[in-house]
C-alpha cells in the first residue's frame, strides 16, 4: 500500500490475537489497514476506508448566523424614548400618557439622564387612591418626580441586544432605556425590538 498521500494516526494492536490495525487520514476519508496471523501463521491483510460527512453549508450558515446576531447593539435597532421631564406636573403626565396612548413615559432631569419611569396602570391607581380634592389644580401641584415606580434600569448604547434581552427577562420588565456615553436618555429597547430584530438570525 502506498501511504504517500496520507499519514498515520495511531496504530491499535492486540496482543491475544496478534492483529495490528493501522489508522490513515486520507483528504475526507479514514483509511483502515488491519493485518494479522491466521491458517498457519500465513500473513492475512484487509482495508477498507470509512468516509467522513464534511461541515453541511447549513451548519456554517447558521455559525455565521450566530456569531451575527451577537453583533447587534442596542443603538442600531433602539425607538425614541416617551420621557418627560422631572418638573412636569402630574397632569402633564397623564395628559400626554392619554394624547399619545402610551403605557408607560421615563422621567429625565434637566441634563436628559433617567430619573426613573411610570407606567400608566401604575398612574391610574394612584390617582384612584385620592378620595378627596382629585381635581386638576391638585394634579398640577404634583411633579412628575414624587409619581416615580419603577427604577431607572438602563443599558448603554454599546450592550448587545441579547444582553438587554437577557436583563428584561430576569427584571421582568418590557422596556429598557439606553443612554449614552453622558448618561442621557437616546432610546429604548423592548420585547418588540427583540421579536423584530432577533429573527431573521434564526428563522
């Protein structure tokens, strides 16, 4: 046999039957060489060759896939963020939660950093609380600021969006705001940027 074109990997011997059995690794192929003793201690040689199936170009496809979606950031696929000030009035608030069917609005300072967010189910029992003098001069005196409840949970521009996702699912929240390298407010990610962006990578 001419081994040329291949080289050995391992020999494997058994020492109770005296038969020797050689691997080689041919391009796409496994050559199999065993050799022993037998009628008489005449000399008795077999080959054979097991193929081996090469990476599917749907598997590599799917690695590129992978390795893709892993690239995606927040601030490539991140919505303009409902935020209001943290000196507008309550009314203010419920106002634009009303005009703009919003279910939720963040609150920033004057520099545009998130305070926190409120969400208008949140809104709504609260007002629903008040059993005296709920009228509009009351929710005026009110600055959006005191009506806060939920913490200011952020990711940066930079995160990829699998992390976000990640952070939502453990904080069991539907939005996340993304701030820049200042701190400010510039966008905000969800569930729907997720179910959006996510599968063209795996579908």
């Amino acid at each position: 046999m001419d081994c040329a074109p291949c080289s050995l990997i391992y020999p494997l011997r058994n020492a109770a039957s005296s038969i020797s059995t050689f691997v080689f690794r041919i391009p796409e192929t496994w050559l199999v060489k065993t050799e022993g003793f037998k009628n008489g201690g005449q000399t008795a040689t077999s080959e054979h060759t097991m193929a081996f199936r090469p990476k599917s170009k749907k598997s590599s496809k799917r690695a590129k896939e992978a390795r893709a979606v892993r690239t995606v950031r927040c601030a490539d696929v991140m919505q303009h963020p409902n935020a209001l000030l943290a000196v507008d009035s309550m009314a203010t608030v419920v106002d634009m939660l009303t005009k703009h069917d919003w279910d939720h609005v963040f609150i920033v300072d004057d520099e545009g950093a998130p305070l926190g967010r409120i969400h208008a189910v949140d809104l709504l029992k609260m007002i629903a609380r008040k059993t005296v003098n709920r009228d509009i001069a009351w929710m005026h005196s009110i600055p959006a600021q005191q009506l806060l409840t939920h913490p200011p949970l952020t990711v940066n521009t930079s995160t990829p969006l699998l992390k976000a996702g990640a952070l939502m699912l453990t904080h069991d929240l539907n939005q996340l705001g993304v701030v820049d390298d200042e701190g400010s407010l510039v966008g905000v990610v969800g569930h729907n940027t997720v179910a959006r962006v996510l599968p063209r990578f795996i579908l």
